[in-house]
C-alpha cells in the first residue's frame, strides 16, 4: 500500500530525499539526553541558532559531532573504569546518538562543551534569491534555443 504525504503532492518537486531524512528523524526519537534549539538574535550576515545537549558526565573525547548532508549527528560513549565500584548509580551513562536535519544552506560554525552542556552553533547566511522572467518559446523553436 503506497502512502500519501503532503511532500508527494504534485506542485512540490525534488522533495523525496528531504521527506527520506524526516522519516529516519522520526525513527530515532529517543528523549535521551535532552536539549534545546534557541535562536539567537540575528546578524546583519546570518541567523543564528544554537543547540543545546545535556551531556552531564561526558568528557570532551567521549562525544563526536559530524556533520554530513545536512545533517549533525551527535553521539557520546563513556569509556568505562574497571576499578569503580557503585553502591548507587543514578546517573544515566549510556551511550547516545541525536540527529538534526538542517535546511540547505546552513553551516555548523562550531561546539564547545562547558558545565555539562554540549553547546553546537549554527547559522543560516542571508541569501538573497533574486527572481528571473522565464522567456517562453514558440512551438517552431528547438529545444536548445532560447528565443
């Protein structure tokens, strides 16, 4: 059975492999750890945005940031002690992984990690997409004419 979406809708083109990524999102929705996405104010060059992961516990070589089409993965493992003994462990150290899909065009511009924050900066440079008339050919020209 096909399923229908409002990205398979005919007047919007080239969106399969966005719809793709918000299908595998949705897939790995896990509330471990929890964050935030704050906007910052603007600047005259970008908007500015800023993820915030709670990483308590995690050292800066136990977490990895990539970021690949469009997206930042995040995951952290702890490297675990053999000489520790816990009479109560309720700190969470499992290992984690967190995606987030980016619009086009948007740039990590860095991470710094500070009182159990995992803190990620990311902009969107203003862009200004100028409109174009489209010439219409008659039915007599070729294909690969533009008159």
């Amino acid at each position: 059975m096909s399923r229908l979406s409002l990205l398979s809708a005919p007047f919007m083109l080239g969106f399969d492999s966005f719809e793709e990524r918000i299908d595998q999102m949705a897939k790995s929705a896990d509330g471990y750890p929890p964050y935030n996405i704050e906007r910052l104010p603007d600047t005259p060059e970008a908007q500015i945005y800023q993820i915030t992961i709670a990483v308590a516990g995690f050292a800066r070589d136990e977490i990895e940031i990539t970021f690949e089409r469009d997206q930042i993965k995040v995951s952290g493992c702890h490297k675990q002690s053999e000489n520790r003994e816990f009479l109560h462990r309720g700190i969470a150290t499992r290992q984690f992984k967190r995606n987030f899909l980016l619009a086009d065009g948007m740039n990590v511009t860095g991470a710094t990690l500070k009182d159990g924050m995992l803190m990620i900066d990311v902009e969107r440079p203003r862009m200004v997409k100028p409109s174009r008339k489209i010439e219409i050919r008659t039915g007599d020209a070729p294909s690969g004419d533009s008159k």
